[in-house]
C-alpha cells in the first residue's frame, strides 16, 4: 500500500482518540473553579501529563530539533538551559501561591494590588501572547500535516483548529484528559526516533564522532557549518556568552512567570501534589530534550544538508524521507501532540482572560455561573479563529519568535508576581510602572535594535525585564522612604 495510505489512517485515528478523550470535561464541569482548574482537584499523574504536555509545544519538537540540526549542541544554551531556570524558580513560589484563592494570575494581581485596572491590563497582554503562540502552534501542525499528506498548509492548519477547539471545550477537564494522551504520545515519538538514529548510526559514539565532522551549509540562506562547530557551545562564534545570558531573560524568567504553568499549580490538589508535579515534569523532560538532541544530531549525520528554508521543517522533513513509513506515522502523530497539547492550554487561559479578568470584572461582577460559561466556550471560538487567521501568515522561526513572547510575559508578570507573594505591601504604583515601562522597553529594543536600524545580538527582554525590576523596586523604595518622613 502507499505511504500516504498509512499516513492517513493515523491521522483518522488520532482525530477518534480526540473525540474520545475531548468529551470528558464537557459533563463534569459545572462552574467557573471546574472549567478553569479542573476544580483544584488534580492528582499527581494527571497533573504531570498536563504539565509536560502543556510544557513540550511545537517549539521544542520542532524548534528545537531543528535548531539542534541546523547549529548543534549550541541550542541548549539559549533554550533548555534557560527553561530549566525557569522551572527552578516556580518551585520556590509555588507553595505560595497556592494559598491564594483565585482562578488567574491577573485576579492575583488585583487582590495583591486592589486594582481591577490591572488584572484587566494583563489579562490584555496574555490575549495578544498566547493569540500569537497559538498561532505558532497551528503552524507546526501545518507544517507536520501539510508535508506528512501532501495537503495545502492553508487546508492543514484547520485541522489543527478543530483538534484545538474540541479539546479546550470541555475546560481543564478537557485539557488534562487529553494532555494525558498527547504526552504517552509525544514520549514513544521523542524516544522512537531517537532509538532509530543510533541504531542507524551506529551507536551513541559513533553518532558524536561523525557529529564532529559535519560541515556545509544545513539549509537554503543559513551560514555554512565549519567541522567542530556542532559540538562547539558558541557554534564558531554564531553566538556568545552574553545572548545566552540575555535570552535566559526570555525563555527562562518569562517561563517561571508564566499563567500556562501557574495554573496547573493552582489546579493541583495540594502543595505536596504541586512539588511532585513539577520534579517528576523536570525529569521526564530532561529525557524528552536528551532524545530530541539525539535525534537533531543523527538526523544531521545522516542528511547533512536539506532543501529547506527553516530548521521548523527539518523533523518532518526527515521523517518522511528517512524513516520508515509506520515509525512516520507516530513522528506525525507526536508532532500534533506537541502542537495542540500547548495550544489548547493557552487557548483556556485566552478564555480566562477575556471572560473571568476583563469582561466579569470590569462588565458584569454578578454574572450568572451558566452564563459565565457559554461566555468562555464563545471566547474560544473567537480566540482560536483568531490564532488561525494569524497563522495563515506565521510567525518567524518558532524557537525565536516563542523567546520574544515569553520575553513579553516576564516583564509583564515576573516582578509583580514575586512582589506580590513576598513583599507585605506591596503597592499598585509599583506594579503598574513596572508592567508599563517593561512593555515599553521590550516593544521599544525589538524595533530599534532586533529588527531596526542598529542590530545588537541581545535578546530584548533582557533590558526589559532590568527596566520592569528596577522600576518596580524604585518606586517601592520611594514610597518606603516618604512614609518614614512623614
């Protein structure tokens, strides 16, 4: 039979185990605490499942193993590493935060701050971030699908949009179960490829051996690879100490400030469930990366050059063409797994946003329970239509262009999070120059130095994140020291 035979059979299946699984949440959500954190009931595995799914987008699937294919060993500095940052500063406050009886971030913003006013205004920035990632995340699917089935990407994005919808209907409940499906396949795709590539190679050494040896240029326009460069940290001078230090500022801190993960804290029974959750999550992603790297290594190895213009392309690419047609089908699978695991998480936080931060809070304080939820399954509907439309002209490389919106979440939530939790006073001055002057810088770098006149190999959030603390850390000093002279 053809290949596209097979192809095509696992993706009727995959779309039954959706519906399947999808349905779950729909009969036990009865109000605002189920349809947002699953009503704080989560036990350890479902809560690992969730985490690690939401966790492992398109990004790292695709992104980082194409980058991995496209510079080498050099990706872990300016992606992994900082993410894993990240995770270590979520388990310092998580304990904390639970305390909090709240549904979203941006209301723990407003009980700490008394301000309705800013859990509207970062309910606004989680909108136009997560629209975005999500938008990313149906591209990965585009690019998985259109290649795999030799559809249009236009045709291939809408079924990312169904899967997206149907699994986010149902609310947390929804998300979890199917989290539950998408990580058991993300785990046999990460590991089976990577098990595939050493075999093929010949082994673990052998695989780095001839790693060392790789040169030429890995795609259409990207600079030529010099033998020794994949293995190298800095790439042969591609990068330097001072973007990784900068992107942590990004992808690390936006990370551990980030209402994707903090709400699956929320969501979770107790703290010791929480503690859990986040330890075992580190350590199968930590395996999840290492197969990953593997297989952008080997797939380099093997096809040290490909007719591609993005490393986004490299894993399907390499897949179909280098793989056998039944192992394809789980690459294929995992791969929309990856994409819509994440998306539908944001998809519900878009929802929070919208419904719970801006509109109950600043529109219709008494809204009825059953109200409240139609108004969250409508702002789905228009949420991910949104993401579609956006995704018909994607985004940039989905590992950079991910770095630049989790840059927008650090300096958004990080100090007023951390404030919040550990200051005893903190105060809604210090909290909404610090929001306001850390988008200002962040939006300001991109397009003067990222993308202007005057490049800086400087990941933006980095000034913008200085600019959020130390504003937010002045304004708290003056206040401090007006009220002692008076």
């Amino acid at each position: 039979m053809p290949s596209w035979f097979f192809y095509v059979l696992a993706f009727l299946i995959y779309s039954g185990l959706i519906l399947l699984f999808g349905y779950h949440g729909l009969d036990k959500t009865k109000n605002m605490q189920d349809f947002y954190l699953a009503g704080r009931s989560l036990r350890t595995a479902p809560s690992v499942g969730t985490f690690i799914a939401t966790w492992f987008s398109a990004a790292s699937m695709l992104g980082f193993t194409g980058n991995v294919y496209t510079f080498g060993i050099s990706t872990i500095l300016y992606s992994v590493l900082a993410w894993f940052a990240g995770l270590s500063i979520m388990l310092f406050f998580a304990g904390r935060l639970r305390k909090y009886d709240i549904l979203t971030i941006p209301e723990f913003l407003r009980h700490r701050y008394d301000s309705r006013i800013l859990q509207a205004l970062t309910a606004l920035v989680l909108l136009g971030c997560y629209l975005y990632y999500i938008a990313m995340q149906i591209r990965g699917v585009g690019i998985v699908i259109s290649n795999f089935l030799d559809v249009p990407y236009a045709m291939a994005i809408l079924f990312a949009y169904v899967f997206v919808l149907y699994t986010t209907f149902g609310g947390m409940y929804s998300v979890v179960r199917t989290d539950s499906l998408h990580v058991s396949f993300i785990i046999i795709g990460t590991a089976g490829l990577a098990w595939l590539v050493i075999d093929h190679v010949g082994g673990l050494r052998e695989l780095f051996l001839q790693t060392a040896n790789v040169a030429g240029a890995p795609l259409f326009n990207f600079r030529e690879t010099s033998p020794g460069a994949m293995l190298d940290p800095y790439s042969n001078g591609q990068f330097s100490l001072l973007f990784y230090v900068s992107t942590f500022f990004g992808w690390g801190l936006g990370l551990s400030a980030n209402p994707q993960y903090a709400v699956r804290i929320l969501a979770a029974r107790d703290h010791r469930t929480t503690v859990r959750m986040i330890l075992i999550s580190a350590l199968l992603l930590l395996m999840i990366y290492f197969a990953c790297l593997i297989t952008g290594l080997g797939a380099r190895v093997i096809m040290p050059s490909a007719p591609l213009n993005s490393p986004d392309e490299v894993l399907p690419y390499f897949s179909k063409n280098f793989m056998n047609t039944i192992f394809g089908c789980v690459v294929l699978i995992s791969i929309i797994s990856a994409a819509v695991s994440t998306a539908n998480s944001q998809l519900l936080i878009i929802a929070s946003s919208a419904v719970h931060d801006i509109y109950r809070n600043l529109i219709d304080p008494g809204a009825s329970e059953e109200k409240l939820l139609l108004a969250n399954r409508l702002a789905i509907v228009l949420g991910g239509s949104l993401a579609l439309l956006l995704a018909l002209n994607p985004p940039m490389q989905l590992l950079i262009f991910g770095s630049y919106i989790w840059g927008v979440v650090a300096v958004t939530f990080l100090a007023p999070l951390i404030g919040g939790l550990f200051l005893r006073r903190p105060s809604f001055l210090q909290a909404l120059t610090s929001v306001t002057g850390g988008l200002l810088t962040i939006l300001i770098w991109f397009a003067w130095f990222a993308t202007g006149p005057v490049t800086i190999n400087l990941h933006p959030a980095m000034p913008g994140v200085i600019v959020s603390v130390v504003l937010y850390l002045g304004i708290g000093y003056c206040q401090k020291a007006r009220e002692q002279r008076l």
